[in-house]
C-alpha cells in the first residue's frame, strides 16, 4: 500500500493524492489551484502511470478537490469517477463555470492554455461519474457488496462540510484507510455534522486546514449568529445596507438560512436580499437535494423563501446602495472581476455602508488585503482599477465550514490509527497538529507526505 501526494507543495491548494492498494491505483480528489493559473493550477497528474489508473473519488464539489476532473479523466479513460448524488449535481454546475471564468480569462488576460478543459470535455467526463450512496460498501467496478476479499473496497460517510461532502473507508491488503476530505464535526445552520467511522481505521489521511486558528475562549456558533444579526440591525439603523462576500457553494446557502433564521425569530424584517447567477444555481440544487440525509431543515427551500434577487454582472456595475438591503455576494475572497469585488469598491467609501466577512480569507486576497487595512486607507482591490478610500463599518464572523482545530484532533485521538498523514493544509497548520499528535498519540507515526514522494502505508 503506498501512498503518494500529488500536490506541488505543502499548502492549501490543488488537492489529489494518489493511493494504490493491492496494485489498484486510486486517486482520491482532483483539485484546482485557486492561486495559480494555466497548468501550474493542475496536480502533478505526470506520476500517475499512463491508463493505469482504476478509480477516482471526489470528496465534494469545492474547485480545490474537483475543478482539475476533465483533465484527468481525458487522459484517464478507465477509471471509474466515484462521488455522492450531490456533489454530482452540484460538481457539473462548478466545472461548467470554470470553464466560463478561464474562457474570459483567455479573452481578458492573454491566458492562452485556458480553457483547461471544455463544456464538451465535462460531458464526456460525466459518461465516468457513477454516484453512490453512503454507508454502502463497493468495489472499483462499482458493484455493490464486499467484494471478493482482494480487491480494494470503497465506503462514503457524511463529512458535515457542505452538501454531499464525504470522508471514504478505502479496505485492501487486510488494511483500512479513511480519508476525511474536508469535514465539520459541528452542525452548521443548514448542515448536520460529519459522522464518521470511530474504530478500525489503520491509517488516516486528515485534513488540516485550521491547525494554526485557536478556537476563541468561549466562542458558540449559536452566539456568532446572534452577533452577526446584531451587526445588521445597526447596519441597517445606520441607514445603509450590508455586504457580505461569500463563496457561491455552502457559504450563500448558509447566509440565506441563517437569515430565514432571523426572520423566524422576529430579529429581521423583510428585506431585499441580492445574490449571483451562480449561487443561484447551486442553491437550486440545495433545494432539490433538501431531503439528503446530511441536510438539517428539509422543509426549508431557500429561493422559495428568501426570494432573493439574481444580481448580474452588468446590474452590479449600475446599481447603488440601497437602504436596507444584503448584498451576499461573491467570491468569498473578493477576487478580482467578481460580483463581491466590484460592489465593494462602489461601498467602501460610504461610512454608512457596512461589510462583513464571515469565514476564511486568503491574506494575499483582495479579501485578505482589506481585512488588514485601517480605516482612512487607499485600499487597492484590482490592479486595473485605482485605489478607494476605506471608510466603510467592517466586521468579521467565524461560521467556518471546517472543523476547528480541536474537534479534528479530538477525533484523531479516538480513533488511535497505526499512521497519520496530514495533507491540505498550510505549513503552521500542519505543524501544529504534527506536534498535537506526536505528544498525544506516541504509538502513532505521523506523516507530512513530501509532495511527489512515495509513502509505503
């Protein structure tokens, strides 16, 4: 059993790893670099043997473990694409508009290598995509049931992070390895939390993305939301409206039920709510899929109850701040020629307007840079466009679709496997679970897989 990290370097990134056991090669996620562009954006998918491998298994349908899919399964005819029904749906609607983003880029900025793939290219992909419920065991020809005791066997489990996120049991070579993929252990407002296998695991392949963010004394989800809805009433008290940049897929979905929420509870008015085409899309299929058994609140459809209004690319550049009004909007990190980048050059001025963010940023994002900034400073938010003042009011949430840091190792402590491997997550991140672990589990051999080196499991 060997396992191989197929990331360039040790960071958050294009995520895919390559796992063979009992000679059966399996890739386990096939990411998209959201920092780098053309080919450098790609896994090194050069150490996988030509036509050799069997299967591939898509964890959830976020661009970091699906957006690089057609390029492999171009070049990788034989094997069979595993993941749940959602991430199916959802993943079709992500490949589709990074094939729109790189075709603008290509237009845009002279990207020649772009588009990586084709609307084409995902179709045939999709002939390989075969989805599988959870809890059920199968093998890498798809068949359902334990298999002849040989070959490698497959099982999904419910990864709490956002619809249709997976962690998979992979059983060979009378061994089992469990991959997280990324997980929540804590229920979210629209997402039940991971329920994963809590014995038999030999060796893990675990996620780290918030080892180096301490949970705050004290800090309940249940209090942030109460937070966050006392910081839109004064918004709107203020007499302006509120900006949220969020990613399309869980994040707006999370927002526009945290909202309902509010209204349930008498803490918010009606009031108009705008958000994009894309989570528009993606929020229709959280709606088709309310009945999944990782969804909380399946009576709740979003559009239909929110009713929020589709805000286009070009409305965004005519449009003013209204009063009273939620722009939830993104991309998450502010990137350059987005919805949530270019509302927010238009409100950063008006001390009556008011941002929030309401998870991660990237500190060398648009996102990340401005989070850094003081009031009264030039903030440049595209290197086309000039600098605008930052008066606005901001404030900042903590309603992370990850685990924190603690929960994580709490899991790793019961489950005690024979070896740890600590994959996707940055250098301090990583670190801090090395050291974690290597004290707190001392009959366990913790690994910080070198990118392109073969680790025997």
């Amino acid at each position: 059993m060997e396992f191989v990290n197929l990331a360039r370097r040790t960071e958050i990134g294009a995520n895919s790893y390559l796992l063979k056991v009992a000679g059966h090669p399996i890739v386990l996620d096939c990411g998209m670099h959201p920092k780098e562009r053309g080919l450098a954006a790609l896994p090194n998918y050069s150490l996988i043997p030509p036509g050799a491998l069997e299967a591939i298994v898509i964890t959830h349908a976020h661009q970091d473990h699906i957006g690089s899919l057609p390029v492999l399964t171009r070049s990788e005819q034989n094997a069979r694409v595993f993941l749940s029904e959602a991430t199916r749906r959802i993943g079709e609607t992500m490949l589709h508009n990074s094939v729109n983003v790189m075709t603008r880029q290509r237009e845009d900025e002279g990207m020649m290598e772009y588009p990586l793939f084709t609307h084409r290219g995902i179709e045939f992909s999709r002939s390989m995509w075969q989805q599988v419920p959870p809890r059920v065991t199968f093998t890498l020809d798809g068949e359902r049931g334990p298999g002849d005791g040989v070959e490698p066997t497959m099982e999904f489990y419910h990864a709490g992070h956002i619809l249709g996120s997976s962690g998979v049991l992979i059983r060979g070579e009378g061994r089992t390895v469990f991959y997280t993929g990324d997980v929540n252990f804590d229920a979210q407002t629209l997402m039940k939390g991971a329920d994963f296998p809590t014995e038999g695991v030999d060796v893990l392949i675990m996620e780290t993305t918030r080892g180096d963010a301490p949970t705050p004394a004290g800090f309940t989800r249940a209090a942030e939301e109460r937070r966050f809805a006392d910081a839109i009433l004064a918004a709107f008290e203020r007499g302006g409206s509120v900006t949220i940049p969020v990613f399309a897929l869980g994040k707006t979905q999370e927002i526009l039920a945290m909202l309902w929420g509010m209204r349930r509870r008498g803490e918010l008015v009606q009031t108009p709510i705008y958000i994009g085409g894309l989570s528009t899309k993606i929020t229709s299929a959280y709606d088709a899929l309310a009945h999944s058994p990782d969804r909380s609140r399946p009576e709740l459809a979003l559009l239909h109850e929110m009713a929020p209004y589709v805000l286009s690319g070009n409305e965004v550049l005519t449009m003013s701040a209204r009063q009273h009004c939620i722009f939830a909007l993104s991309s998450g990190m502010m990137t350059e020629h987005t919805l949530s980048n270019i509302w927010v050059r238009k409100i950063l001025p008006d001390p009556k307007q008011t941002l929030l963010f309401v998870g991660y940023s990237d500190p060398d994002s648009p996102a990340g840079k401005l989070r850094k900034a003081k009031p009264g400073d030039l903030v440049q938010l595209d290197p086309e466009v000039p600098p605008v003042p930052f008066r606005c009011h901001l404030d900042s949430f903590n309603f992370s679709a990850h685990s924190s840091r603690d929960t994580l190792l709490d899991y790793a402590l019961k489950l005690k496997p024979k070896k740890i491997l600590l994959v996707h997550g940055d250098p301090p991140a990583i670190a801090w679970f090395r050291e974690e672990l290597r004290t707190k589990l001392p009959g366990t051999e913790v690994i910080v897989p070198p990118p392109g080196e073969t680790i025997s499991l």
